[in-house]
C-alpha cells in the first residue's frame, strides 16, 4: 500500500441536527469562497464555530455529546454503544433504538436505498453494494440493521445490516469516535488559524501555524532526534524562521531584524536568475535529515511551494521533474553534487536558483543556503506571507515512485497537510511517543504521515537517514522508541534478522504503515511481540484511505457501513485483459461480490478532491472514471485490486498492471508470492509476467533470494507449487539473485525485471524453466531457451 493519499476528516454536513425522519437529498457541491470553505458551513465565516461533525455523522447523530463523552448510563456486558436517539444507548441487536446509519452522502456518491422513512417505510433509492434502483417497500425485519456483540463482551455475528455491507462491531464505532474527536481538534485548530492576527505566526499555513503552536505550548519538548543531535519544537521554529527569512530575501522580501510589515526589494543574493516570486515552487534534492525539515518548514512559511524530488534521480528524470513541477530553484545536498555535475549545464540552462545545504562546495554560482539561512534573525515572520486563499491550493509536490514510467508531481493542497496532522491520533498514539522514522522524507509516508503526523500530535521523532535492520532494536532500547512507522520490506527484513539481546525488553507497542505480508505479519508478532501491527493502504494522490483499526492480520481495513459513510469507496469489477473495468448493458460499472477481487475507486467531491499532477492535464486521464454508478458521477481510479470478504475486511490483491493473464486465468503476483515465501529456503520473492514468443498472455517468472545457509531444492519447490498453487499459476521461470532490485521506497523493480526476460544469453543470474512434461524445473540453458522459442520445450 504506497500511502497514501490521506482520507478526508472535514467534510460539512448539510444543515440539521441528528438523524432527520426523512433525510433530504445531498446538495450540489459549490466552489469554495472562503480559504476555509471545505470546512465551514454555508453562511460562516472564519472565527464561526461549527458543530463538530465528521463525513455523515454527527456527535449529536451518534449519541455523543459536545463534549466527546458518552452520555447516559454505561453499558452493561453484551451492550455497545449505537447510534440512536440523542444521549440514548442500545442494547447489542436492538435495531428499533439503534436505527440505521445516517444518509446525508457526498453529492458525488449515489444515495443508498435504505432510508429512515418514518410511517412510510423506507424510500426509493439506489442499493449501497451493486448502486441498482431500488423499490419503494418496508424492510422485512432481517434486512434491519442489526449489531454485533455478546455477553461479557465477546463479538457473535449477526445478518449484515444491508447488502453489500458489515454489521457493525464496537472496534467500527470506538474508531469513529477517534474520527470525530481528531476532526474537532483539527476544526479548532483551522479556525483558530483563520481567526488569528495575520501579522503573527499562528496566522499562516497550517504547518507554520502549527510548529509555532508547539513551540509556544512545548517548547522544551524534543521534537526532533537525528544521531547524537536533538531538538526541542522551540529549536525548530527558530531554525525554520531563519530559513523562511533567508527564501524571503530570494524573493526580494526584507522585514528587518526584528519583523515587521516588510517590503520587495531587488534580490541580488541569487546571482543571474530572476528573483522567486510568491508561490514559487523550490525543489529539495536532500536526503532524510534535519536540514530537510528546517528548508522544508521555512519555505511553508515563505509562501513558497516546496518539491520533494526523490534523491536517486539524475539526468532525464531529473530535468524532467523540475520542468514538471516549474521548480525555479534546486536545493541539493554537498554530497551529491559529484554525481549532479554532468546535469549542471542544463540545470543553469533552465534558470535556476542553485544552492548547496552546506559549505563542501567551490562550484561558482551554488551558494550555501545553511550559511544565508544562519545569519538570519529567529523572530517568525508574518502569518499573512504563508496564508492560503483557499485550503485546496497547492503547497506541495510529492513525485510518484515511477515504477512504471517517469514519475509524476502529485499536487498536495493545505488541506491535505492539515488532514495528516490527524494521522498518529487516529493510529492511537499520542504526545509522549517516541516514533522511529527511516523512511526517505520525499515520500509521503516518511514527510506528512511521518513528519506532519508527528507535529499533529505533538510526539518526538527518532529519524534515521537510511534503515539499519541491523541497528533498529539498539536505537529503539537507547532513544525510548514506542512507536514505529513501517513501508514495504522493513519488518520483513528485522524478522530475517538473527536474534540479539536487544530486542527483548524493547518499549515499541506499536507498528504502524503499509505493505506488510500476512506470513511477515505473524513472524513479526511472534518474536517481537506483544505489540499492535495497524496497517493502512493510501495513495498520494488518491482520496481514499483504509485503516485496519481491528488488527486482523493480513487486512487492510475494514468496509463496514460506519467507515464506508465516513470514508466512501467501492469496490468495482475489472478486467485484466482490456485493462478497463466492466460495465453493464447500461454502461455502469458492475459491484463486486464477498471474496471477488474489484477496483478500488472513491467518489471525487470537495470533500474528497483529487488535484491531479503538475505538467498537464493528460497525465490525470486513466485516474478518473466517469459514469460509475449513475450518469455525471465521478470516481477515483486507484489501480489497485482489493478484496472484501463476507466478514468485510479488506485485504491487498494486486495491482492492475501487476496481474497478467496465462492460460485465460487471471494470475495475481501476490498469490503466488506468498505461496512460495512459505517455502523455508525462500526469503524473499519477486513475481511479474513476461512475454513468451508463440504464447498468448504473459508467463509467471519469479525472482528468489535463498535464506541463508539454505540452498535452492527444485524438486521441493515444484512439490509445493504443484500442491498450493492452481497450475495456470504456476511460475514458469526462476531467477536465482543475491538481493531484489527495489526503489528507495523498498517497492519491487517489476517492470525492470519484465523487461529483461528469461534469455540466459543476456542474463548472468541462474535461470530455470519449467518443465511440465517431466514435471520438474530444469536449469535453463542456451539449447532450453530455443526449444521454447521452437515450440519444443512444453510450458
């Protein structure tokens, strides 16, 4: 689960209080007015409070009061909390005083059939699984929604409260009152933000007014860790502020030492390119490291939109990022500038501002902006340079992985920054952690769930440049760590790790991230436990997240009908041959069933924007998909497979462009993954398709690195994929390596791998075919290899 783009927590309600007898129609969704538009209510205004309500659901509609407690008296063993009348409680299956979910739906997503009709039954609508027209008639008494629960506490399954959906557990609603109360600190912050004075620092964007928060309310507290290097939040300010001033002279800004109104002038410090103007974009080419977040801050605060670009990059990709993005300046680390030399020429050709964050450089014109930045003064400099028109702007560019092509600028609005501060609240961690962070700072998982979750919280963050597995558990038992945020191959590669004195007695309670494999996931809990594993699944760029709040190993999430009204999604028939999702007679998409893998896709509103890419409008075609469910509808295309199953958790399938097609059988590279990481010589497995010559679809091929002092057995390994796996998805070919090739973002090299194929004339790696006449894998040898291509040799 690349991250993430992080689920919407603000959305306005229409007006009214608590469940309506008969909920009116979802209003039209209107452009923004006010910066805080998304967050307000028609008709209010910054410094106007509004109830406190998050996507669909009130406090008052759940029961809960203003004040975030539950009201009226406890419940007792085999009693939750539901919703139902204001300050009522209901007994577990109680359905006539629970009631069913609210209905007030984004104007994007279609209405669900049921309805509270009152004494005229439930009203004509649009079914919440497959979106078919429903009739108008009264609910027989098993399509109620029922509750799950039991005496002293233990869960026992009851009927689904309607199809296509969960019941609902206590773990869906303790975590929508987690939802709630994170979106009333987020709305109190926002407002007060809008409501402060301009002229000081708690009136600028949602990161500068939050570090100056922090800094006032805790200001010896250690925000940052880095080596022997610590930071207090008072300490961050004042290097964030001296950064800010020294961009604000680039842009010909000049408050004084002491603050102050300021005025443009002529910026003279940047040598031949024109001075950066408001809302330029400033590209950081640096590895994870304080320097990062002090430029990083101090340009939010600068008014000016930073550019992760990720720091493995040069040549074409490089270019190709900065013009994506319009960066008008580059701010690389010393260390690389050996390796960005032959890229200086086109660099100084596009007109850039060049500087170095450090003083190892003679190279003339790249100045070092850690000196400029040291010989400002630390006061904050005025709100009103940072402040955003509207909180849909765009603040930051975070580039894509490019694992299938050249990366792309994912816009990322003050909006989004704001909603990551809720990050670690909803995961459950809080003030006093201390969370481990290796992850590269230009990915989002590392800088806004990482990082901005951090700040949201107000909690110390231990970063590491690059992940040690071997070093993780001496860091965790020297810093405190109680918190560890994971991507991808982390935890596979602590478990694979030879056990060491310190990992015992360690203070982590909590991992949290994406991407971790239901057999890592035990191995992890086992040795390393007892500790909470909470998996999410996100996107960049997308607007929908899942979050495994219940723990359930190998699940992503959870589609019970509480979190699908808060966080809409569905999950949407696809087929693997055309590419394309598959649409009915009336050319709407078609629902998946319990257990089928479908699209994931989410409406798209104002509450769940997508903002596209920087560089043109042809790179968002293929997000976007029109007509889903009615006619006008839009919906977020993340690319990724998902399957729900009848107890509605939700777990990773693949990607699209990751499933190929063999034999007419679709073959999911996850699958086939996990079937051969469960062989004990096997430590690691990367599956793709490649193409055949003379055959249709792509072949199975899977790369394998052997545990050590293992050594690779054939004859097991075709045992064991003849018994667990169906034959069509059976691996074809093996590659022997000594490690996977991945991005910096430890996500598998599949495309690469595609590409270079089986031909042992051009591979070095030892290579293996399948040999399904004499059932064995053979070693693929030059004469193999054109036998296939003959025809000779049967795959």
């Amino acid at each position: 689960m690349e991250s993430i783009h992080w689920p919407q927590l603000l959305a306005p309600l229409p007006e009214g209080r608590g469940l309506r007898r008969r909920p009116s129609r979802a209003r039209a969704v209107r452009a923004p007015s006010h910066p805080l538009a998304p967050l307000l209510a028609p008709g209010e205004g910054a410094g106007q409070a509004r109830r406190p309500e998050f996507l669909g659901v009130s406090g008052e509609t759940l029961g809960w009061p203003r004040a975030g407690k539950l009201c009226g008296r406890k419940p007792g063993p085999g009693r939750v909390w539901v919703p139902g009348r204001r300050g009522a409680s209901a007994a577990v299956g109680r359905a006539e005083s629970a009631g069913p979910p609210p209905t007030h739906l984004l104007a994007s997503a279609p209405r669900p059939w049921w309805g509270w009709g009152g004494g005229s039954g439930w009203e004509r609508g649009v079914c919440l699984r497959t979106r078919a027209p429903g009739k108008a008639r009264s609910p027989r008494k098993s399509e109620r929604p029922q509750f799950s629960g039991g005496s002293g506490g233990a869960e026992r399954r009851t009927r689904a409260p309607w199809p296509g959906s969960c019941c609902c557990r206590p773990a869906d609603l303790a975590f929508a009152v987690r939802v709630l109360r994170c979106n009333r600190a987020l709305r109190a912050r926002a407002l007060a933000a809008a409501a402060a004075d301009p002229r000081g620092p708690e009136g600028g964007c949602s990161l500068a007014w939050r570090l100056a928060q922090l800094a006032r309310q805790r200001p010896a507290h250690v925000f940052l860790i880095h080596g022997a290097r610590r930071f207090s939040y008072a300490e961050a300010e004042r290097q964030s502020n001296r950064a800010a001033r020294a961009f604000l002279r680039a842009r010909g800004w000049d408050a004084g030492p002491g603050g102050g109104a300021g005025n443009e002038r002529a910026a003279g410090a940047a040598g031949a390119a024109a001075p950066l103007t408001p809302g330029a974009t400033v590209a950081l080419l640096l590895p994870a490291c304080p320097e990062f977040l002090w430029l990083w801050f101090g340009l939010a605060k600068a008014g000016l939109r930073a550019a992760f670009v990720p720091a493995a990059l040069r040549r074409g990709p490089l270019l190709h990022c900065l013009r994506s993005c319009g960066a008008r300046a580059l701010v690389l680390a010393p260390e690389l500038l050996e390796s960005l030399e032959p890229d200086l020429p086109a660099l100084r050709a596009m007109g850039l501002h060049l500087w170095a964050a450090g003083p190892e450089t003679r190279l003339a014109g790249i100045s070092d902006v850690l000196a400029e930045a040291s010989a400002e003064a630390d006061e904050p400099v005025p709100g009103y340079l940072s402040a955003p028109q509207s909180v849909m702007d765009t603040c930051l560019y975070i580039f894509t992985s490019g694992t299938t092509g050249l990366p792309k600028a994912a816009r990322i609005s003050h909006l989004k920054i704001l909603q990551c501060q809720g990050f670690y609240q909803l995961c459950g961690a809080h003030q006093e952690d201390v969370i481990y962070l290796a992850l590269p700072l230009y990915h989002m998982s590392g800088s806004l769930l990482g990082i901005v979750g951090c700040l949201g919280i107000g909690a110390t963050v231990v970063l590491k440049s690059k992940f040690s597995a071997g070093q993780f558990w001496d860091d965790c038992q020297q810093h405190g760590v109680t918190v560890f945020q994971y991507i991808g191959e982390l935890c596979r590669y602590l478990v694979n790790q030879p056990p060491s004195q310190a990992e015992r007695g360690h203070k982590v309670r909590l991992v949290v991230g994406s991407g971790l494999r239901p057999d890592t996931w035990e191995r992890f809990v086992r040795r390393f436990g007892p500790l909470q594993v909470l998996e999410t699944y996100g996107l960049t760029e997308g607007n929908v997240a899942t979050f495994n709040y219940t723990g359930q190993p190998g699940a992503v999430g959870r589609a019970s009908w509480l979190y699908k009204h808060v966080f809409p999604f569905s999950l949407i028939r696809y087929d693997v041959t055309t590419g394309e999702p598959v649409r009915d007679t009336q050319g709407h998409c078609v629902a998946t069933s319990p257990g089928e893998p479908g699209l994931l896709v989410a409406p798209v509103s104002q509450q769940s924007p997508f903002l596209g890419y920087a560089g043109g409008p042809e790179l968002d075609r293929g997000k976007l998909l029109k007509d889903v469910f009615r006619p006008g509808d839009v919906f977020f295309n993340t690319g990724d497979l998902l399957v729900c199953d009848d107890q509605g958790f939700l777990r990773f399938h693949d990607r699209t462009g990751d499933t190929f097609r063999w034999k007419g059988e679709n073959v999911a590279t996850t699958e086939v993954a996990e079937a051969l990481e469960s062989l004990d010589f096997v430590q690691e497995v990367n599956v793709y398709g490649v193409t055949v010559p003379g055959h249709e679809g792509r072949a199975g091929m899977a790369a394998l690195v052997l545990r050590p002092p293992h050594s690779l057995d054939l004859e097991q390994l075709y045992s064991h994929v003849s018994e667990n796996l169906p034959p069509y998805a059976w691996p074809r070919f093996l590659r022997l390596q000594e490690s996977l090739a991945t991005t910096e973002t430890f996500k598998q090299q599949k495309v690469r791998m595609t590409k270079e194929g089986f031909n042992p004339s051009a591979l070095s790696d030892p290579l293996y075919v399948l040999d399904r006449a004499g059932g064995a894998y053979l070693p693929l040898t030059p004469a193999r290899y054109s036998a296939l291509l003959a025809g000779d040799l049967r795959i």
